[in-house]
C-alpha cells in the first residue's frame, strides 16, 4: 500500500495528469498483488470502467452546452437576468448570480460557466464600475450552481457508480442549487451599499422584460424539455442528453443561424477531448478502485473515522472537511470517482439516504473548485480575466462563508434535499 501511495502522491506532484497517474498506480497495486497474472486484469478493468450506458450522457451534455454557449446564447440569458434584477444596487453582480442559475441548465461543469461568464459578465462589471477581484468573485460563487442545478455531470457519475438514481438527483439538486443562488443575492443585497457597489439605472419596464423574456426563451426551455422528460419518465438521461443536443442544434443552427460547419466541428474536437479526459480518468479510476476495494480500504477508512467519533454529526463533518480539501488539488472527477465507494459506506452506516450524501459529497466538491489557494475556477478566472488570484481570494472569502453554510444546512437538513423526490414518489 505505501508503495502505491508513494506512486500516486509523486506523480502527482511532478505534474503528471491525473488519469495516468491513477493508471499508473493501480497498475503498480495490480502487480503487486499478484504479480504479472494480476496485469491481465489491467485492461479488463479499464474497459468495464466505462462499459456503463449512463456515461453516454456525458458527452451529450457537453456538446449540447458547447452549442448554446456558441449560438450566443449566454448573451441572452444575461440580458433577461439583467432586466429583471439590474437596476437594483448591485444590480450586475445580482444579474450574475440569476445568469448562472439560468445557464445551469445547459452546461453542468463549473469551469465552464466561470470561463464563459469571466469572458462576458467580468468586462460588462468593470466597466461598470465594479472592481475587478469582485467581479472574479462573483463569478466564482455563481460558477458552482450550474453543476449543482441539473444537468450535472457529476451526478452523472455519481448516479453511474453507486447504483444511485440519476433523476433522483437531478431532482434533489434543484433546491441546494437555488438556495446558494438566493443567499448569494441576499449577501449581495445586504452589503451592496457598505460594498459601495454601484446602482443599476431605473427600474425597467414590463415592455423590455418580456422583449428580453422573448430573446432568451428558448434557451430557459432547454432545462425545462432535459428534466421534465427525465423526472416524468418519458426518457432516460441519456435519452434526454441527445434530444437537447438536438434541440441546441435546431435553436443554435435553425432559429438563431449563428453556428457554422466550421463552429460545429471545433465543437465536436472540444467535446471528444474533454469526454476523453473524464472518461481517461473514470477507466483509469476503476483499476485504483478495485484495487482499493481488494485490501478493504473502504472499510479501514470507515472503521478510522468511527474510531475517532460515531456521532454521526461529526463524521459527517469530518467527510466534508476531507472532500473539500482533497478538491482542491485533485480533479474533482478523480475525487468523486475514488472517494464515492468508500465514503458512501460511511455516510450509509450513519444512516444517511444515498441520494442525499449524493448532493452532499457533490456540492463540497463543487465548493472545493472555488476555494482559495488553489480552487480550479480562480484559476480559470485568473487566466481569463488577467486578475492575480490572491486578489479574487480576499472578495470571495463573504460568499465562501455563506456557501459553507449552505452546505453544512444540506448536510445536515435532509427534508430539504429530499424533498422533491419525495414528492415525485422516487
């Protein structure tokens, strides 16, 4: 075991992509345990990884997104957000936030809303008087409610691994989603003037919130066609994850005329060599992950976090300190991938609904990507917008603490994640 983990944390150091040096060392696990017989079990391994039709949907949902995001949609969706919460103090800051709940409904990866938003809404706030780390930071919090709000990839995942249902979860992720989207308004709200955030213009007027309502509504539709299908058991999420690819297409192509063949085929390469990368890391992640399950490390790491305390209060704790942790450094696919057998256990022997621990484990990693030194958005931020990210770390510490919050309320208010499952009987 020490050899494996001295492998695993090297490699990671020297910079080596996460999906070899998940191969690589549970390659080395494999060998050990027994040899060169063991390494036959290598490939087999690699490919029952992703030999699962859920993971299908992955690669739909991004290239749905990457169609949207390019038909210039993100665009409209700010300028609906915009009419309805601009001309308040702070009204841009408020506008990004409600953007980001909108534009959830088609991405489902972090990174992404923080690239797309740091491109468009970080200038729009500059120039509008806002600072630039506070624009960083704004964006940053709004980053984690697309991947929270379903579509999410994670979920995804998670669903695929644990024998979790994945419209239970894209179900229980809509209330946390918009709960970190309201408190984040509402801190905004509450400190705008102390802040000394700038003040939108006049109030609009019905006529220029339905004209804006009209531009983006049929990019509002997309998540309501995506979970209506999969929540009323009319399609499968993979199912559901082609029709909005075709759906995008129609607006994107059809309605909007404002993707090209040219737009199409970048699109489809940025598809192929971000679901490769996940799908690198889930293949690799299953040979690590047998290898772990074969010494009982699930069970050592369970009877560890008992031994130091069973209450179920503190163990949950103890688990949300380590995911956000470790998501700091790791890539959060690899974090989810090697972490949900063993914790999902733990969380289960506490008497925690699986569903529920789902969108706990999920949201803490996603909060991890926006915690400071090293959250995968500041940097995508910081490479965006050009802001140092010591800078966006010193705005974003208010809607850290807030989001905190909001995570340790879901981790320990399960009527509060569960309860639309429950009302629609799963």
């Amino acid at each position: 075991m020490i050899t494996v983990a001295i492998c695993f944390f090297g490699l990671m150091l020297v910079g080596m992509p996460i999906g070899y040096v998940l191969g690589i060392a549970g390659t080395i696990g494999l060998f050990q345990l027994g040899g060169s017989n063991f390494l036959e079990m290598g490939p087999k391994r690699f490919f029952e990884g992703l030999d699962l039709f859920t993971f299908m949907a992955m690669p739909f949902f991004i290239l749905a997104g990457e169609i949207m995001n390019r038909s210039g949609i993100t665009l409209r969706l700010i300028a609906f957000a915009d009419a309805l919460v601009g001309y308040l103090r702070g009204g841009l800051a408020q506008s990004n936030m409600l953007a980001s709940v909108l534009f959830a409904g088609m991405t489902g990866a972090a990174v992404s809303d923080a690239a797309a938003f740091g491109n468009t809404l970080v200038p729009a706030m500059v120039k509008k008087g806002y600072s630039r780390p506070f624009a960083c930071a704004v964006t940053a919090a709004g980053s984690i409610i697309g991947p929270t709000i379903p579509p999410s990839n994670l979920m995804v995942i998670y669903g695929s691994l644990m024998g979790v249902s994945i419209s239970g979860l894209f179900a229980a992720g809509i209330l946390p989603g918009l709960l970190i989207a309201l408190t984040c308004m509402a801190l905004i709200a509450a400190f705008g003037r102390r802040w000394k955030l700038p003040k939108g213009e006049q109030r609009p007027s019905l006529r220029l919130i339905l004209v804006s309502f009209r531009s983006s509504l049929l990019a509002i539709i997309m998540p309501v066609i995506i979970l209506g299908g999969i929540i009323g058991g009319i399609v499968t999420p993979t199912e559901a994850a082609a029709v909005a690819v075709l759906y995008a297409l129609i607006v994107g192509a059809g309605i909007y005329r404002s993707i090209t063949w040219q737009d199409l085929q970048e699109m489809l390469i940025r598809t192929a060599k971000i679901t490769g990368i996940v799908f690198l890391i889930i293949a690799s992640a299953s040979i690590l992950g047998w290898w772990m399950t074969f010494n009982q490390i699930p069970q050592m790491v369970a009877e560890g976090f008992l031994a130091i305390s069973e209450d179920p209060a503190m163990v949950t704790l103890m688990i949300l300190m380590l995911l956000i942790g470790i998501g700091m450094f790791m890539d959060i696919n690899a974090v989810l991938i090697i972490l949900a057998p063993v914790l999902v256990p733990l969380t289960v022997a506490i008497g925690m609904d699986p569903i529920h621990a789902g969108i706990m484990i999920i949201l803490a990693l996603n909060i991890s990507l926006m915690t400071p030194p090293v959250g995968a958005c500041l940097f995508v931020l910081s490479s965006v917008t050009g802001e140092k990210i010591e800078r966006i770390s010193v705005a974003l510490w208010p809607f850290l603490l807030v989001q905190f919050g909001v995570l340790v309320l879901i981790a320990f208010w399960s009527d509060l994640t569960l309860m639309i499952p429950r009302l629609l009987g799963m």
